[in-house]
C-alpha cells in the first residue's frame, strides 16, 4: 500500500511564469497564476509548477564534480521535429545532438532535459 501519491513536479527558477510558457508550449498545457508560483495545466492534470528562488544557479551538466539534481525525460514521436520546436523555444543542446533514442537539452533557465524517442 502506498503511503502516498505524486502532487507535482516543482522546478526553482528565476522567473515561473517565462519557464511555466515554456513548458506550456512543450507539453501543449496552459500557464496558471503569477508571482512566485505558476503551475503548467495539461489535459489529464497538474504536470509541473514552477517557483521563484533567489539566487537561482543552474545546474551544470555534464559536470562530475556537481550534481544535476534531477531532469525530465519527455518522450515525443519524432525526435527531429520536437528538437526543432525546443530550440525555437529557446532551449540548448547540452550534447551533440542527433542520436536516435534520446537528445539532451537545457531549459531557458538551465534545467536539464531529454527528448526521448518514443
């Protein structure tokens, strides 16, 4: 028996509502509130929420002597299509691109994340 279930993902960030737009885009959800808390709405429910944090620093990858922390692993059905779509959203390759099972990129604010073909 679990002792309890997934709320939500919540990512620190400069600024939630530009990062919460970013995934909006990329998940095709709506953005939800303003100021320090901003949530991503997408059919089927709550997919992630974004907070403010001061002094926000960015994940280094890859890097061994600091950790990632965490990253999301969003799974698409044409991984060139999807790169294509991140980057014009203003994401960045955090490796050479061009595998066929996963790509590796950076959110506006630096967070890791794969494209993971389907």
């Amino acid at each position: 028996m679990a002792l309890a279930k997934l709320g939500v993902v919540v990512l620190d960030c400069p600024d939630p509502r530009a990062l919460a737009g970013f995934y909006a885009e990329v998940l095709g959800g709506a953005v939800e509130g303003e100021g320090d808390w901003v949530d991503v709405k997408v059919p089927g429910g709550q997919a992630l929420a974004f907070q403010r944090a001061p002094g926000f620093v960015p994940p280094k990858w890859p890097a061994p002597d600091a950790s990632q922390q965490l990253h999301l692993d969003l799974v698409v059905e044409d991984l060139d299509t999807a790169e294509k779509g991140v980057l014009a959203l203003g994401a960045k390759p955090l490796a050479e691109q061009g595998g066929s099972s996963f790509r590796v990129y950076a959110d506006p604010a630096g967070h890791p994340f794969c494209l993971c073909a389907d």
